[in-house]
C-alpha cells in the first residue's frame, strides 16, 4: 500500500519523493481510505489475513519518511492491541522474528495517525484516542493525530496536508 500512496500523491508532495507506509488493525479502514483519496469513492472490502501478515510489516520499514497509522475508533476492545502494534513499530517491532530490526529502521519517521470511524456510535475522540495510544511517550519524532471518516472523505486531506508539510520542512 505504501508505493501506490506515494505515487498517488506526488501532487501533494510535489516532485520530492517520500516512503510511506500505511498501517493499522485488520478492518481500520486503510484500504477504504485509499480507495477514498485515490478513486473519490468507496469499495466494499472484506478484512483478511491481517494478524498473520503483521510480523512482516518490518519488511517495509527500511527507507520509510512517514508512517500513517489508522486506528478503528470504535473498536475499543481492541484499542489496546493497536495501542501495542503501534508502539511495537517505533520500538523494536522486529525483535520477535530474525533478522532482528530495530527502531532505526523507522528513525526520524513522522508519524501521522489516523482517529477513523468518527461516524460511528460510541467511536472515541482523538483525545480519547491520543491517550488510549499513549501518544505522549513519543519524545523522539513528530507525530500528529487526526479525526476521520473514511466512507465520508472527513479528515483525510487535513492529514495529509499537515503530513505534507511536515516531509517538506524537512522536519521528519
């Protein structure tokens, strides 16, 4: 998903060149938020396979500028298993699994996070979210957290943008 975004947004980004990975829990809404962006509309997906593939999301950490991580809002039995994945990310992610990455796989990274699902009953606020991820323990890299709603469009662009600016700063 990280190479079809980059070049769909190359408008955004202009001619610079950015790795971005797009990450999240099995039905988040990563696939539908891309469809939104890239298509204007959104497609029926079914969820599959995804807590057998998160071990080798480190396959992709090299190089990467950017981590956007989506998160189901109004999942809150799982809220603190994508709290786990997401710190697993930054942290030593690959330590589970040879050949042993690190956290300087994704040094310097910015990361975008994305509060989904707004739209839905009992769906928590990015406050709520910000301290259900613990965002605060971020010390070391830029970090941001957006409200959105895939299947409505809300949200998606203002992220993008405050990501937009951040890689072009140089910042992340």
């Amino acid at each position: 998903m990280g190479i079809l975004f980059t070049r769909m947004f190359s408008s955004v980004f202009g001619n610079k060149e950015a790795r971005i990975l797009v990450l999240g829990l099995d039905n988040a809404g990563k696939t539908t938020i891309l469809y939104r962006l890239q298509m204007g509309e959104v497609v029926s997906t079914i969820p599959s396979g995804q807590t057998s593939i998160r071990p080798y999301w480190r396959c992709y950490f090299p190089n990467t500028q950017a981590v956007i991580y989506v998160v189901d809002s109004s999942d809150t039995d799982r809220i603190r298993v994508a709290k786990e994945e997401f710190h697993a990310i930054l942290e030593v992610y690959c330590s589970r699994i040879p050949p042993f990455y690190s956290e300087e796989e994704l040094k310097g990274a910015v990361v975008l996070i994305f509060a989904n699902k707004q739209d839905l009953p009992g769906a928590l606020d990015d406050a709520a979210v910000t301290e259900a991820l613990e965002l605060h323990k971020i010390k070391s890299r830029q970090w941001a957290i957006f409200k959105t709603c895939a299947v409505k469009g809300e949200g998606l662009f203002e992220g993008l943008d405050w990501l937009s600016n951040t890689l072009k700063s140089g910042s992340g």
